[in-house]
C-alpha cells in the first residue's frame, strides 16, 4: 500500500512536469527584483539583484513572555501557553521578515534564463541570524512562568533561509532545486489580507497553518518545485521534498491549482508531508535526564511527529480601491506511518532527544478559516481588517474523546483573531505601519494557559532596498 501511495504521488509530481511542454504564462512570485522594489530603483548589476528589509518597531503586549532575540518576529503575537505578563519592546520584522538576499537572472539563449536566489533572515533589534528553534532551547527545563517567548518555526539559524537555483522560461514555466518557500505558505502570502505580517495576522504570527500542520514546514529542505501557466488565465504547480534516501519518512508533496480573471484569483492546495516535526522545550524532567542520553539542554528539544494532510481553498477580489481575501484550510494530523527515531537531528543541527509518534491515535482535525478588506483611503496609504478563526475537533480517545473543555489539550477548542492596522508609503523604499491584533483561545486550545487573550498594539517602520 505504502508503496502506491509513493508511485501515485511520484506519478503527480510527473505529471506536473510534463505541463512544462504546454506553453505558459510568465514565472511566478517566487523570483522577483526584491520586496516590491522597481527595477529602476534596484540594487541590480549585469543581473545580480542584491536586496534587504530592515523592519523594527515597538510594541506592548497585554499577555506575553518576555520578548526573544532569536525568534523572527521576537514577541508571540498572538496569546500562547507562558504568556504570563504585560510587556513591552522593540519587535522586528512586524509586517514582513528583515532580511537581505542575492538573486540573479542569466539570459541562455531563445526565452530561456538561468536563475539562483539566497537570503538570510535577521533579528535587528539583536543582531541575531533569526532561529526559532533556539527560542525553544533557551526555555528547557524552565516553567511556563519563567519563560521567554518560544515558538517552533522554519528559521533554525541557517546560513540561508532560501537558497535554489534552476532555469525558467516563458513558454515551459520554471523549475528549480533547494530549500524553498513552499507552495501553501506562498499562497498564503498572496491571500492573507495582511500578507503573513507577525504583528497584525494569526496566519504570519502562527506558521502553523502556512506551513500546513507545522511551522517548521514553511521551508522546506531538498525541493523540487515547477511551475507553469496554462494560457493566460490558469496555473499549476508542484512541489517534492526528497528524503535522501529509501522510504517516505521525510518526505513532502504538494500542488496547487489556480486562476486569475477579471480582477478575481482563485488557488486551491494539497499538501502531504511525512514524519512532520513540531518541536517543542524539554521539561525539567526531560532536562535532568539528557546527560545520561549524551545530549545538551542547549541544542536539545522535543518534538511531536505527525504525518500533516492539508487542503486549502484561497482567493481574493480587487475592484480598487478594495482588495477582498478569504481562505479555508483543513489540516489533518495522524500518527506518522515511519516513525522518526529519539537523537534524529532537526533542522538548524538541534537533536529530537524525546520524541512522540503516537500523539494522533485518533487524527486530529483543525479547520483554519479567515477574511478580510484592504482599502486604499490614498495610493500611499492603506487600511487592513481581518478575522481569522481556528476550530480543533476532539481527537482524544478513552475519557477523553468527544470533550469539550480545557481540561485536556485533545479536547475540542477553538481561537479566534481580529486585526486592524494601517500602512503609509513614503515612497517604494520606506513605510511607517501601526496597528493591533486581539487573540483568544477555547477549551481544547486553551488547555494549560496561563491566560487566554491577548491585545498587541504595534507601531514601526520598514525600510526595503
């Protein structure tokens, strides 16, 4: 069985590129001249594009850890299970991700070009290389009322947070290889009414969703990615993650399915990713048992293992000055069908000392709903409402299946988010941004908080290049 489900998912993949043989629409969003920068106002010499955000600003939190310097967006944003205090600090990368990059576009001949793309992603309130995962480290063995904020994510410290190369063309789309941004977290960039802000959108300030049943899945290692249009009107993709070696565990599929019109777009996506790792801090126990196991508090972490099913249905509407978005997501977690072993090595080098394969003995099932309107009052100057919703059906067995309180974390739950905020362009290169989220969690999800909302206000600025 396992074995057909591989062929099938193989066979997909094929298919896909065999599109390259139906002529296409121009390349997709992934290779760009920098974040919304022109190309006349670049940083481009004989097509190597060098380009950066630096965004920082201030923000309070009324139920919060104390801010990290190793977390991208260093605040938790939205209200998360040590959040204990009020706080207030500086906050980078609150409407998109500071960092600095290098891509280059090389002619080959007919309609064909060569292209590569690397960026690093950066903490500028603490010079830090941005890594969730160390955000975690810093709280094993610590209790939820003396930790700092911690959340898993697909930054761990790397060198480069994207770094693929591959050629493309008009005609036949494009195709390349490394570690990328994949398809559903890209599309919920393009369908998010704040377009993955940490500061002002449960989508940005949970990868979770984006990265389809895990944060450490927004990027993926290994990838194969194509991408072509069909016509004018009509797209499709796909994505593999190789493993390197035999088997399923590791490994990653997703496509998507789109279409623009009359001012109207409209994607839909499948995602499968195998032995999927959410990572999370050691507890005390955990912690005074690793030096019998060999391993460091410092790079050690647990981890949940799950096999994530996602599928995703996204659009919005542009009739200027409005923009509409909405989306829908259903994700389902099982227990991985190849386990992932305790001392298997993460993403940025950590070690899974203690890891659990057996979490979703009944899968569970969450159901991520969200819209919103951006409206240009000016052409500098924007408005953002949205809501998000998040529903976790009960998935726990014995006395705890079918509940529906706080008691157990399997219990059905629900959160739930508003943003507003409000965006103004001194030109391409810099913008000032201020705004607030309020977040809430419900019985299931609300299980083992300290406190269950949140209001963030935020004020900053962003310059790109």
């Amino acid at each position: 069985m396992l074995k057909a489900q591989r062929a099938i998912r193989l066979g997909c993949f094929a298919l896909l590129l065999g599109g390259a043989l139906i002529h296409a629409a121009p390349a997709p969003a992934q290779q760009k001249t920098g974040p919304g920068v022109p190309a006349d106002q670049s940083l481009t010499w004989q097509g190597l594009t060098l380009y950066g955000v630096v965004d920082l600003g201030v923000q309070y939190d009324t139920h919060s850890a104390p801010f990290s310097p190793y977390r991208p967006s260093a605040s938790g944003n939205i209200v998360r299970q040590n959040s204990h205090e009020s706080v207030t600090g500086l906050t980078p990368s609150n409407m998109g991700q500071s960092r600095v990059g290098l891509q280059g576009l090389e002619p080959l001949g007919a309609d064909w070009s060569g292209l590569f793309q690397i960026e690093t992603f950066f903490n500028p309130q603490s010079g830090e290389i941005a890594n969730s995962l160390k955000s975690l480290a810093v709280n094993n063995g610590r209790p939820l009322i003396e930790q700092s904020v911690g959340v898993d994510g697909s930054s761990a410290g790397q060198t480069f947070q994207t770094a693929f190369a591959g050629i493309q063309s008009e005609r036949f789309g494009t195709l390349t290889y490394g570690r990328q941004v994949t398809l559903l977290s890209e599309g919920a960039i393009k369908y998010d009414p704040n377009y993955l802000a940490t500061a002002f959108g449960l989508l940005g300030a949970s990868n979770t969703y984006a990265g389809g049943g895990s944060s450490e899945n927004n990027r993926l290692d290994s990838t194969a990615r194509y991408w072509v249009g069909l016509g004018d009107l009509v797209h499709v993709a796909g994505l593999y993650k190789f493993n390197g070696s035999r088997g399923s565990a590791n490994t990653a599929l997703q496509t998507d399915l789109g279409g623009d019109v009359a001012g109207a777009s409209v994607d839909a996506y499948y995602s499968k990713v195998n032995s999927s790792v959410t990572a999370s801090s050691l507890t005390a126990a955990q912690v005074s048992a690793l030096p019998s196991l060999g391993y460091s508090a410092s790079d050690s972490l647990a981890a949940t293992v799950s096999d994530n099913t996602a599928y995703a249905l996204m659009g919005r509407y542009e009739l200027e000055p409005l923009k509409l978005f909405a989306g829908y997501e259903s994700i389902r977690y099982s227990n991985p069908a190849s386990p992932v072993s305790a001392g298997s090595i993460d993403i940025g080098g950590y070690v899974l000392a203690f890891v659990s394969n057996t979490a979703y003995d009944h899968p569970k099932i969450v159901q991520v709903y969200w819209s919103g309107i951006r409206y240009a009052v000016i052409p500098r100057l924007e408005l953002t409402g949205a809501y998000y919703g998040v529903h976790q059906s009960a998935y726990g067995t014995g006395t705890q299946a079918g509940c529906s309180t706080s008691v157990h974390s399997t219990c059905s739950g629900s959160l739930e988010a508003f943003s507003f905020d409000a965006d103004y362009r001194f030109n391409v290169h810099f913008d000032v941004y201020l705004g607030a989220m309020y977040s809430g969690v419900h019985d299931g999800l609300a299980s083992g908080y300290l406190y269950t909302t949140n209001i963030n206000p935020t004020i900053g600025a962003r310059y790109k290049f």
